[in-house]
C-alpha cells in the first residue's frame, strides 16, 4: 500500500507547491505527506471544485499545484473544469476510485463507474493505474500532460490499491 509515495516523489520532482484535497481514505497517507513537507501548501477544501478554482490562482501566481480527491468528487467538478479549458492552465487530477473493487456501498457505484467518461468529457486525458508498480509512471505521464501540454490530465487510481473500506471507516 505503499504506491503513494510514487505520487509523492513525482509531486517533488514536478515542483509541486500547492496540493488541494478533500480529506478521503485513500489519499490519507499522500495527503499526511504533503501536509508535512515544508515546501507543499496542502489545503483542504470543502467541496472539489474548489480546487479547480484554487489551483488556477495558484498557477497566475507562479506555483504548480495538484487536486486529490475520490471518484465520488467527479461530478462535483464537472462545470468547474470548464474554467482549466478556458483560461488554458494546466490542471493534473488524482482520483481514488470507489464503486469498483470489493465496494461495500451501493451509493458509490454510478460515479465509480462513470468518473472516467465525465473526466473524459470534460476534456482531461485520463489514464488509469491498476496496480503498485504502474502507480509512478502513470502520475510522471499526469504530470507531465498538464505541465508541458498545458493541459487538463487525470489519474485514477483503481480501488484495488486501497484497503477494503467499511462504513466504520
């Protein structure tokens, strides 16, 4: 369970200053680094789209950021992305998925199954990591897609790379 720390590093390679998240289980322990790293400004937001918002002003002022946030989040954002398409700043997505994988509750299931269709219709180029070992290229691709294309990019991260969640968690 270790494949966050492939994120992390990339984040530090790609010069990432600015992480936005709503707090979710399966970025707990990437959001606990970032939050701990004195040259990454993590905040955490109330709702996901705020992190589009945000991170565009993070951009205008010369600082790279990245957005986490769960599947669930995706269709929080869906008319917020069109600000990214417009103002043409790049904008890079990390999404841990639910509805797939062992899911316990059915209320997770449409956007599960859904979130890459609606990235995908929002314009992000989304890539998905099913296992460990891909975790690492697949967030330098990410990164890479928004930052030198100066684009919108997302990565899912497949719920199997989680630990099997219960409502007590």
């Amino acid at each position: 369970m270790d494949w966050w720390k492939q994120i992390f590093a990339a984040f530090k390679k790609a010069d990432i200053g600015q992480v936005a998240y709503v707090p979710d289980a399966g970025h707990a322990a990437l959001i606990d680094a970032c939050i701990a790293d004195q040259d990454i400004h993590a905040i955490a937001l109330t709702t996901e789209e705020e992190g589009v918002a945000l991170l565009a002003g993070a951009w205008l002022g010369g600082v790279r950021g990245a957005l986490l946030m769960q599947s669930s989040g995706v269709g929080n954002c869906i008319n917020m992305f069109s600000l990214s398409s417009t103002c043409r700043f790049p904008l890079p997505v990390f999404v841990t998925m639910r509805g797939q994988w062992q899911e316990f509750n059915p209320w997770q299931h449409a956007m599960g199954e859904s979130a890459q269709r609606h990235l995908e219709t929002a314009g992000l180029q989304t890539r998905t990591a099913a296992e460990a070992s891909e975790v690492g290229p697949l967030t330098t691709a990410t990164l890479d897609k928004a930052f030198a294309d100066g684009g919108m990019a997302a990565l899912l991260l497949h719920q199997s790379l989680m630990p099997a969640k219960t409502f007590d968690q």
